[in-house]
C-alpha cells in the first residue's frame, strides 16, 4: 500500500496472533486530516484487535506505524494518548464520582500542563466543552450527574484538551437514543472539520454512510476491500464483508398466534415498570419500544425475576412463578440481557459451558456431564450462529464483543424457554447474524413459542414484530399491532409525557 506524505497516520503489515487464531494478516490503513474512515467487518474480523493496537492495548506481531510521519510504538494506552491517540470505547470510561474537570484530565500527563497555570488550563477545558455543547455544566459536577451521552460527549472533550490528532469511536451509538446520536455525528463533524483523523467502527451501515469518507473492509483478519463509500453499494460492501450474497435482511418465518402464554397485570417495580399489563400469546412476537430509560429493561427485569416487584402479578400459563430467575426458567422463561458483561455470562468459563449451563441436565446421566454430547450440541450452536472461535473449549473473554452476544443469543434458544426475553439482543451484531436472529425469532413464534423483544433500533421491530408496545416514564403507553404504526407515530408516543 502507497502511503500518502499528507496521511496522520498510517499502519501496514499488522500482523497480530492469538494462539491459533490469527486475528489480523498484513493488514494496512491509511487516515489523512479530516477524514472519517469507516473500519467495518463481521464480528471477529479483527476490527477492535487493530484499534487496540493502534491505542496501544495490545503489540502487534509485526507491521509498523507511523503518526504524522514519525514511527509510533506506543508502549500502552496513556503513552497513545499522550502521542495523540484517543479511543472512544462502547462502554463509558469515565469516573463516576469525579468532577468534569478531574475527569477532562484524566489520561493528560501533568507535565504537560507544568508550564501552563490553572486558568490557562481551564481556557483549554472550557474551549473543548463549548464546542461541542457541554458549556452549560459547571466544571464541579459530578460526572454522574450527566446523561451518558453527556458523559460520551465529555470523553472526546477529554480527546480535544489532550490535543488527540486521531480518535477512534468503537461502535459508539450502541446506547444512545436518536437524538443524542444526531448530536454526536454534530460533534464528529465539528473534530473532522478541525482536521483530526477519524476511525469509525459501526455495525449500522446507515450510519458509516452518513459520517464517513472511505471504508476499509476486514474478513478474517484480512483487508478485503477498500474505497470511497460514494462508489460502493450496499450490496457491494456487504458482499465484501461476509463473502457472499446476503439473501435477506429480514426474513420471515410464517407463524400463527395460538393460547395466551404470559399474562402481566399492573407490575409495578421499585421506581420502573409503573403499572404495566400485557399479555403476549403463544406464537406472537411482540417488540417494546422507547428511549433508553422508559422502563423496558426495569420490565424485563421484573419480569424475568431479577428486580423486586412492588405489586401487580406475573403468570406464565396461569402459574405465578416465585420472584427469582430460577423459579422463572422453571416456569419457561429465557432473558438474554442488554448487559451482557456483568450478569450474562460467565466470562472466564468455555462457551460449552456457558451455552448449556441452563439445561445441563441433557447432558448429564447418574450426575456425570458427557462432555462429548455437550461440547457437540455446543458446536451446533456455535455453527448455527456463525460463532467465530477456536472451538468450544474456548473462554468467552477471548471471543469478540460481537461473538459473546452470540452465545447469550444461542444458550436462551438451547434453553427451550417458552417466552424468550430478548433485550438489545442484536447490539453490536453484524448483519449476517441480525438476519440468522431474525430468522431464529420467527423460528421460535412458529413453534409455539412467545417473543419479548425490546430493541431501540425501530426498522428489526417494525420488521420482526407481530405486535409493538412503546413505553415512556416507565409506562406501556400504547400496544397495537405493528402495521398500524409508523415510525414517527411511535417516536412520538416515546417522548410523551
Ligand atoms: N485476547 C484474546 N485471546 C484470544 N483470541 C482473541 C483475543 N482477542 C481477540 N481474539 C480473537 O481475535 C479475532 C478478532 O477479534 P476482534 O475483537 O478484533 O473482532 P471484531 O472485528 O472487533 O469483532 P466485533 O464486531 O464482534 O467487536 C476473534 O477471532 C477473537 O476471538
């Protein structure tokens, strides 16, 4: 690859292995002032392993890298930064109990502001958060306090007063409601306009269009295509990315709705659900929409045992399971939840055992585990899924983000659960595996099963569900089947009082 004397930063050969795997082969960008350069690929292409080279995580095997044409090694994350290297992670890096301030310089060397007194120093903060709209907040308050696209915001601030020449956003909109990610692509434009280099990870191909300039495309671990996003089509880059044609996005899977399985009536939680009824039958899929903080996980969480329930009564085939998870795998549910890192999976334990830690009594005779039958039926999953690893055996902190919310997917549909809960189940999932999720939805509503499906991403509700229910404060506001919707309709039903 030709590197351009203008570039800021140019990486090539990365070569980088983990054991067997090899996550990145020869790979090479290339990023100039003022772009935005879209990094796309399956789940495990080795996206986020490149990014966590270039923000100095990990060292790669081999290759080089240049910033502003000088060789750059970076020995770990804060010298990176400190090289002008910044990251913006999914999950928020900020501290909670520290001041905006505290938390602006965090990662900046001290000495870097030796020489500079304190008013100096704040010109500098002060001038990040009036460009990119935080100005309102004292520099006191508690970062706690601030909404979490606030607190995102305060991160790339914290790029700005670091003087950062590239920052990198690894699926960055994962949380954030339409609004806040409107005022975030604002905030990217405003760093590209100033010049910096921009890498832009995102599963939503709507969003690489409208932010980014060109694309670079990896397939297990290789660079498979790369270009301006204005000369490549959808299908284009998709065929790319996965290897071959994506039949549909959204299939459908015939199913007919059958007796009434789940009966909520007035559950109410310690502040969220607020009163919510709702009955979802046997073969219905049935989506929950609104803006992050409505209430939708409080109500999965009520439902499926984990919160504590202040009154109101939940039945599944006219039985009132007792309040915990336990009593309600028994009674026939499944959650797949939103988080997935604290209380989805074990993270130091193989994805056999995770898939089938719900129902290991199929696997297990005179209290002995066949470990064959289970490492096979866990293969199957894994196959079904398009789970990318070395094999069962393998723990799941060393499986890509993407891959380990497969595995939560596949363990609640081994689980055989009579109503699947399914909260932000394709968060963070390529489109290859959306569609085999799509598809394994309908799977289960045409076998009798009931799907609770909360998402914030309204085109897989508007094309999955059967029926869609927003809510607001904490409320159902209103249900109704989904070709009586519109998109608008149902935004504006979120954000009414
Ligand atoms: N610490 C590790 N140990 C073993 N294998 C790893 C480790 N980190 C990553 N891998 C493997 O390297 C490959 C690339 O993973 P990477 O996280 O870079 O993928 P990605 O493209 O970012 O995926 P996603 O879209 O799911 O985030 C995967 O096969 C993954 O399992």
């Amino acid at each position: 690859m030709s590197i351009s004397t203008s570039s800021i930063l140019s990486m090539s050969g990365i070569t980088k292995r983990f054991g067997a795997t090899i996550a990145l082969d020869d790979v090479a960008i290339d990023v100039q002032p003022g772009q935005v350069l879209a990094l796309i690929g399956e789940n495990g292409a080795g996206k986020s392993t490149l990014m966590r080279i270039l923000s100095g995580s990990i060292k790669p095997d081999s290759g080089q890298m240049c910033l502003e044409q000088q060789a750059y090694e970076p020995a770990d994350p804060h010298s990176a930064r400190l090289a002008g290297v910044s990251m913006i992670y999914q999950e928020l890096t900020i501290a909670p109990d520290l001041s905006l301030e505290d938390n602006l310089m965090l990662g900046c060397e001290s000495s870097r502001f030796g020489l500079l007194d304190r008013k100096a120093q704040r010109e500098r903060m002060q001038e990040a958060l009036r460009l990119l709209g935080l100005d309102q907040f004292p520099l006191t308050i508690p970062a706690r306090l601030l909404s979490p696209a606030s607190q995102q915001l305060v991160e790339i601030a914290r790029a700005l007063v670091n003087q950062s020449k590239i920052v990198i956003f690894d699926e960055p909109t994962s949380s954030l409601t339409s609004e806040d990610v409107q005022q975030l692509f604002k905030v990217i434009r405003i760093l590209k306009e100033r010049g910096l280099g921009l890498v832009y990870i995102s599963h939503f191909l709507e969003e690489i269009r409208e932010l980014c300039d060109d694309y670079v495309i990896l397939r297990d671990g290789q660079s498979v295509g790369a270009g301006k996003l204005d000369e490549a089509s959808d299908d284009q880059i998709v065929h790319l990315m996965i290897g071959r044609e994506l039949d549909e996005l959204f299939p459908t899977v015939p199913h007919e709705q059958g007796e009434l399985l789940v009966d909520l009536t007035n559950l109410t939680g310690s502040e969220k659900p607020v009163d919510v009824s709702l009955q979802i039958r046997r073969g219905e899929i049935v989506g929950l929409a609104g803006l992050v903080g409505a209430g939708r996980t409080e109500l999965a969480r009520c439902l499926y045992g984990l919160d504590p329930v202040k009154s109101g009564t939940v039945k599944i085939e006219e039985i009132q399971p007792a309040p915990n998870p336990r009593a309600r795998i028994r009674a026939g549910m499944g959650m797949v939840s939103e988080d997935r890192k604290t209380e989805g999976l074990a993270q130091n334990r193989s994805i056999a055992d995770n898939l089938t830690l719900s129902r290991l009594e199929d696997y297990a005779r005179f209290g002995v585990v066949n470990l064959t039958s289970q490492k096979k039926s866990a293969r199957e999953w894994m196959n079904r899924l398009n789970v990318k690893a070395e094999s069962p055996e393998q723990t799941i902190q060393a499986l890509s983000g993407g891959n380990q919310q497969k595995v939560a997917i596949a363990r609640v549909l081994h689980q055989q659960a009579d109503l699947l809960i399914l909260d932000e189940p394709t968060r963070g999932i390529d489109v290859r595996t959306k569609s085999e999720i799509y598809r394994l939805m309908g799977e289960c509503a045409a076998q009798g099963k009931a799907v609770l499906f909360i998402s914030s991403y309204l085109p897989e509700l508007q094309a999955v569900c059967d029926r869609i229910g927003v809510m607001a404060r904490g409320r159902l506001k209103e249900i109704r089947p989904t070709e009586e919707w519109t998109a608008a309709e149902i935004m504006r039903v979120a954000i009414s009082k």
